[in-house]
C-alpha cells in the first residue's frame, strides 16, 4: 500500500485480500482509469480521504499502453475517444502538463478496413476525413460536412466559451 499526498491511496492487483473490512475512508474509487483518477484526485483536492482501487496492476485504464503484440511495439488497447481532451478542466486544474503529461494527436485516429479493401479514415481534419468519406459515398461526405460545421459551432458557443 502506498499513501500520497492528500491522503490518498492507491491500490494496484489483488488489493482486496488486504483492503481492510472497516476503514475511515470518505470514498473509496473502484477503478483506476481516467475517470476513477479524476474523480479521486478532485475529491482529494476538496480534502476528503480517498482510496482508489485498480484490479489491474497498472493505473490509467484506456489510457494505459502495453508492449502486447510486438518487441518495442505500444498499443493503448482500449484508448477510442480523446478528440475533447483539451476541454477537460483536470487537464488544467491540476496542471498535469508541468507533470510530463504529453498529449499525442495523430492527425489520422481511426480506421476501418472493409471486405472488399476499400477503407474509411477518421482524422482530426474534418477535410481529411470528408475526403476519405468521399470515396465511399458522396452524399455522405457532404452530410458529414454540414454535421461538422453544426458540431463546431455547438463547441465553441457551448463547450468552450
């Protein structure tokens, strides 16, 4: 067991043989992905007591990579949506660029591999991604345009004031 700062205290791997039975604990996370992390580090700043357990023993859930398929090969075998990740006030409240958080964003995010060998690119270019629709379905990239321009507008009036 390790306590840090604020109290808190971060479990890893088979945690519940030793967890004891009663604690005086004010929450206790189950899950050490980013939203067990988040949660638990806002609590800890509001100066409860927490524990935050992980069956696993490696925190960060999705964002967890792994050298799984190849020597010197990572995947974040679970890592399937960040494109809002500068809109996170953690990001900022506890200044995790000065801790060696480096954020990472290809400009192609996903793709889709179809029977026939054709395929279909999300990238963070709404231009990219409506030119790999393009080649699918014109009447879709078009609709994915005019999606995106009402997507990005909603961002900006109400996520990101």
């Amino acid at each position: 067991m390790e306590l840090r700062k604020h109290q808190t205290l971060l479990l890893t791997g088979d945690i519940f043989d030793e967890f004891p039975d009663e604690s005086d604990w004010d929450a206790i996370i189950i899950g050490a992905g980013p939203n067990g992390l988040t949660t638990g580090a806002y609590l800890a700043k509001a100066g409860a007591k927490v524990a935050v357990v992980e069956r696993r023993y490696e925190v960060g859930g999705g964002l967890a990579t792994e050298e799984i398929l190849f020597p010197c090969y990572y995947s974040n075998m679970h890592a399937i949506y960040h494109m809002m990740v500068d809109y996170m006030p953690v990001m900022q409240d506890f200044n995790l660029d000065k801790h060696a958080l480096i954020w990472i964003k290809p400009n192609l995010q996903t793709s889709m591999v179809f029977g026939d060998g054709s395929s279909l690119q999300l990238t963070r270019m709404v231009e990219d991604t409506a030119d790999s629709i393009h080649k699918v379905s014109h009447k879709d990239a078009v609709a994915f345009g005019k999606l995106m321009r009402t997507w990005r507008q909603m961002v900006s009036e109400i996520v990101g004031p």
